[in-house]
C-alpha cells in the first residue's frame, strides 16, 4: 500500500479526522482500494474492530461499508450486527415460501369444486297426479331426464328452495271486459300465495306490453296492480310480443328459476313474431312457460291467430311449462291455486353431464312412474346462453 493509505484507513476505521500528514489522494481511488479483499483484510488485522468488517459488495449477509461523506466531518462506516441481517433474510424467506404453499393449496382444493360443478346438471321438475296436485316424496329412481335425447344418471334430488321470478302477463285488452271481475280476483290471490320467496312482476298486454308492476315480494303493490284492471276499450292483445319481451329481460336478472303466466282471452291478437323465435326466447333463457287460456281459440291463417295457435303447442312444450285451457273464467281461481302449489312444490334433480365442449341445446324429463306427470327446465344459466 502506497505511503499514507494506513494511516488513512486507520482514521476511516476508527472515525479520527484527517490528518494534515496526510498526501492528497483521489476519493475513488481510496474507495476502490477499500473494497479489494486484501486490502480489507489487513485493514481488520491492523486497526481490530470489536467485530469483523467486509463489505457488502462480497458478502450480503454479513457487515456492511458504507462511506458517509459529510461537509466537515470524518468518513463513517455505520455497521449492523450480522445476526440481525442474517435472520431478517430467512424470515423472508419463510413468509414467501408459506404464501406460495397456500396458493397452491387454494388452487387445488378449488380445481375439483369447479370440475364436480361442470360435470353436473340441474333442472327444477315439476311432478303432479292426474288432478293436478304436487306428489312429494319422490327418489331419484322416479326421474329420467335426458339431454339432447341422451340419457343421464340422476345423483341427487331434494326440495326446491331457490327463488322464483314470476311474471303475470294478464289479458286487459277489449275481449277481456266480461272476465275483468274474475281476472282481479283470481290473480290477487294467486300473488298472495306465490310472491313468498319469490318476486313477481304484473304485465299488462292490451296494444302493447306494459309493466304495471316490477319484480317485487311486496305484495301490496301487486294486489292493487291487479286488482284495478280494467279493459281497455277497442285495444287487441299482444301476447307473443309479451312473452318475447318479458323472456328477453330475464335476460339480465340471476334468479335461478323463472317462469311466465300468460292469463288471456281468445280475443283479437296483434303481432308480427312468430312462433318459432318466441320458443327460442324462452329456452336461450330456461324460462317456463305456464299458459292459462280461456276461450275456445279457433284457427285461422291470418298471421296473428296463426302463430299464437302455434305458441299455444309449441310454448309450454318447449320450455318445460304447461297450457291449462279453460272454457270460462269461473275456474281460472282454482287453476291459479293449483299452479303455486306445483311451483312452490318443486324438486331440484342433479344429474351427471360427461365432460363435453357443446352444451346441450334441450333437457327434458320425464316419469318412471305410473300417474306422475313431470316438466320442468334447466336452472338459469345450464344453457350456457
């Protein structure tokens, strides 16, 4: 080392002013010679710092160096004790080992919920006897459902208690003024029974679909929405538009059943749809069709009379659903009891669906046992729409 380094280093190592003896010298010289091995070493072994220096360019775990160079003072080399230093870096170590021990945990305990959930179907059945009356105590041998005409294995069935959305399409058009009294009573006691648990919404159909009443569980609200209809003189009736409207804004409601009432007369129908695209509506939305008509609906060519005669065939059948066909409206309070009781009797059946990656366009199921009808369709969403 050149005359007057040591005496230098001295005075760096033990914090001692500079000393006037001492030859000029360039600071990125000094910290070059600082940071070689030897030089450090015979640094240690000649001033004897109570504990080991090195610097951290060499070993990281141990003792640093770090010139502190401040207006009129000396040059520092502030230390920590290695131990500390040594052991703040294991503990790092430790915590990010266990985080990524516990996300791979989480990513495997969730991988067989979601594959067990893709690998499974769900539909909500309806099953009821020759009268029309819910049949409860039902096993899975009871039910077939099949899935683009293939057979699935039943897993599991039990009660149904997930929500419903039920929209009430009522007929207030001209042809409904004679059966306006009934309709008010019948359906205020269908909502009083019904709208527990569920939410219900009131559509009115006479010249073009009107919301009376949002889904809603009040049922205040929708006993005076029905309860002060009235027919609207020289109106026709839209009901493939409003079955069409009402499919497509479930459409951004998550409720895992829905189902539409359509209650009309055999009055004058105004729509250009057709049919076809009204079932499609209904299905892309696993929405079931619960028609209550009264009347006696003779067919006609013209547009209108056309397809709602097709709807009244291909709707309830298409979508799970059902048409109870009434003469006179003097049965309509018994019909609308008798359909909250099959709705709020309903059975959740889960079945197994093999891995595929095609959703199944339709399920349908159906009875293995004698006097038992049974419909239903898909929870919301098994569509995949």
């Amino acid at each position: 080392m050149p005359p007057g380094y040591k005496t230098l280093a001295r005075a760096v190592a033990h914090g001692e002013p500079r000393r006037k003896a001492v030859p000029p010298i360039s600071i990125a010289l000094l910290c070059e010679k600082l940071h070689q091995p030897p030089a450090l070493e015979r640094l240690t072994s000649e001033t004897g710092p109570p504990d080991a220096i090195k610097s951290h360019i060499f070993n990281k775990f141990r003792l640093s160096i770090i010139l502190d160079a401040r207006r009129g003072g000396a040059y520092t080399a502030p230390t920590q004790p290695a131990a500390q230093t040594h052991m703040r870096f294991t503990l790092i170590r430790s915590l990010v080992a266990l985080a990524a021990l516990f996300a791979a945990l989480s990513v495997l305990s969730s991988a067989p919920t979601a594959a067990q959930a893709a690998r499974e179907g769900v539909m909500f059945v309806s099953a009821v006897d020759r009268e029309g009356e819910p049949v409860t105590g039902l096993g899975p041998e009871a039910f077939q459902i099949r899935e683009d005409g293939i057979r699935r294995e039943i897993l599991r069935v039990s009660h149904a208690t997930e929500p419903i959305d039920v929209a009430i399409l009522v007929d207030n058009s001209a042809a409904a003024r004679d059966d306006i009294t009934f309709l008010r009573t019948s359906l205020s006691n269908f909502v009083a029974r019904i709208t527990t648990g569920n939410r219900v919404a009131v559509i009115a159909l006479a010249d073009r679909p009107t919301i009376l009443v949002d889904y809603t569980d009040d049922t205040k609200r929708l006993s005076a929405a029905v309860g002060s209809l009235f027919a609207m003189s020289n109106s026709g009736m839209t009901l493939l538009d409003g079955i069409y409207e009402t499919s497509r804004g479930l459409a951004r409601r998550e409720t895992p059943r829905a189902v539409i009432v359509p209650v009309f007369t055999d009055g004058i129908e105004f729509t250009n749809r057709y049919s076809k695209d009204v079932v499609k509506a209904l299905q892309e939305q696993d929405v079931a069709l619960h028609m209550v008509s009264i009347g006696q609906f003779y067919h006609s060519e013209e547009h209108s009379t056309r397809e709602r005669s097709f709807l009244l065939d291909a709707g309830p059948r298409g979508s799970g659903g059902q048409r109870i066909s009434l003469l006179s409206p003097h049965g309509l309070d018994d019909a609308l009891q008798r359909l909250a009781r099959e709705l709020s009797s309903q059975y959740k059946v889960v079945y197994g669906r093999p891995e595929s990656l095609i959703t199944p366009e339709r399920a349908e199921v159906s009875s293995a046992r004698a006097g038992v009808t049974m419909r239903g369709a898909r929870a919301r969403g098994e569509s995949g729409a």
